[in-house]
C-alpha cells in the first residue's frame, strides 16, 4: 500500500500567451478549475499506475473542499484520513504559458493543519510506502518520517517546495526526490555540490533522484549512478509531471521493482503527462502507460 501524506488543493489553471511579469496583466481565454495539491496529484498518479493508495490530508468545509477530492475519488484513492478543519480550502493559480512552462500561487490553507496523527501506527509497516512533500507542516512531515523509519516503512521524500527538514530526517529516507532548482538549494544547505552522488554521499547512502525535466533524471543508489534520458513527445503544459514522477515510482518501489526499473517507468508516465493541460486531469492511466510509444518508434 502507498500513503501519501500531503497536500490538497483545487487548482485554478490559466493558459496564458506568457507568464506575467511584475505589475503586467495578460489576458487568456478562460479558466481551468481542477483538483490538485502535490499530494493529491501523487496519491491520483499512483493509484492510476495500480497502486493501493491512501490519502492523509485536509481540506476546509468550503464550497472548494468536495472539489479538491474529485480526481481521487474517481481514481479510487482511500480518502477515510482526509480530515475537514476551520480553514480555507488549499488552492493554487497556475499560469502555463504557450511553450508548456509555469508559475504557480498557492494558498495553503487546510494544508497547514495536516497532522502526522493522522497516520495510526498500523498503517506503518515493511509492506508500505510513505510518499511525502513539502506542502504541508515540515514539523509533521519530519514527526511522521521518523515513526515510519522506526515501522521498516519504506521512505520517499519529494522535497517540493525545498524547505528545511532536520538532517536526521533526511538520513531517514530511502528515496528522496528533487528538481535541479531543489537540488541546488539543499546542496547550499548541505554545503555539497548539486549532484545526485554529492548528496547521496552526504545523507549517508540514501537513493537521490535529480530529475532535469527534458534533460532527463540523474540518480544515485546506494550501489550505482546511472543518467536516465527522458522520453521524447511533444509538450503542451508540464504542470504535474513532477508529481506524476514521484508517484508512479512510489507505486512501483512498493510492487517491488528495482530502483532501476520504478525510474524508467516514472519517466514514462511523467512524459505523457507533459503531452495534457492540466493537474490530476493529464495523469497517466497504467494502460496509457504501458503503450507508450516514443515520437519516431515504428509500430507494426
């Protein structure tokens, strides 16, 4: 089973000429309302890849609440540890510009009072996986990392935004997940160079995974480096690849692949959803996967 603790929100998406400067309005068409949350978005990317997938998070008894939980619930996640607080619904506007990038607000709101109580002690066991972000409070995050280390739970950390966790918790971690922007800025902290086997070497062993976007990922295992090239296609909006990323490998470490293998899957699907707008709504079916084609395979 894979428990995603992490964030909920309902997206505002806005497809935009550009991204706009400061003190600059640019008109766009419409607007795009649609669940989404670091968290949320990997729960859905697992359970679509096949995973068994629990949602710890919070939402706020608002009219965006019911929303944010849309996409999870058609994907079947376990939406029992959700709780609903005084607080705002969190919400994120994403603005992606005609090349596919994007900028993104977000609101934390209910997302400030994810608690690592939510997740009892019998859920934490070797046969999980706890698949954790940064959108939520650090010190809960930090709290429910060392219970799982202490449970034999497996451990992946997408540290997204990049916020300070205590080293040890970092040390506790089996996979950790970071962008190029990440990556530089916990080797800052760390006092490290911003590689894959810099900072494998410095958290004592722990799997890295640098993914570069187009550029591919770069990882280092406790026995071996490799670069994993991405997949070609053609990108309309990379908003939620990352998460897609994150969950499809969490899913497949938990089915038991080689890191390996779970990196080379995640970099299919997060290629596909770069080929849809959206969050949740571009994630990837395990059957899409599984077809995948890259531009310029010969079929038949």
């Amino acid at each position: 089973m894979v428990i995603v603790f992490g964030s909920i929100n309902l997206d505002l998406i806005f497809n935009l000429p550009t991204i706009p400067r400061p003190g600059e309005t640019v008109l766009g068409p419409a607007t795009r309302i649609e669940p989404g949350g670091k968290g949320a978005n990997q729960a859905v990317a697992a359970a679509r890849d096949g995973a068994s997938v629990t949602m710890v998070g919070a939402i706020g008894g608002d009219a965006l609440g019911q929303g944010a939980l849309d996409l999870m619930r058609q994907a079947g996640v376990n939406l029992d540890r959700v709780l609903t607080v005084e607080a705002t619904t969190g919400c994120a506007a994403i603005v992606v510009d005609r090349d596919g990038h994007n900028a993104i607000a977000v609101g934390s709101g209910a997302n400030r009072r994810v608690l690592a109580s939510q997740v009892e002690p019998a859920l934490l066991d070797s046969d999980t996986t706890v698949v954790l972000q940064m959108e939520v409070p650090a010190a809960e995050t930090a709290a429910l990392i060392a219970r799982a280390r202490a449970a034999g739970t497996r451990i992946v950390l997408n540290l997204a935004p990049a916020a300070p966790l205590p080293e040890d918790a970092l040390r506790a971690l089996d996979v950790l997940v970071v962008n190029e922007t990440e990556a530089a800025w916990l080797a800052a902290d760390l006092h490290v160079q911003p590689t894959a086997p810099s900072l494998r070497d410095c958290l004592g062993g722990v799997a890295v995974v640098v993914t570069r976007g187009a550029g591919g990922a770069d990882i280092a295992s406790r026995n071996e480096t490799w670069h994993e090239p991405a997949q070609s296609v053609v990108a309309v909006d990379t908003t939620a690849a990352g998460d897609c990323f994150v969950g499809v490998l969490a899913h497949r470490l938990d089915k038991g692949d080689t890191l390996r293998a779970a990196v080379g899957r995640a970099t299919v699907a997060a290629a596909l959803c770069c080929t849809g707008h959206g969050s949740q709504g571009s994630l990837p079916t395990a059957a899409r996967t599984d077809a995948f084609r890259p531009i310029g395979t010969r079929t038949g």
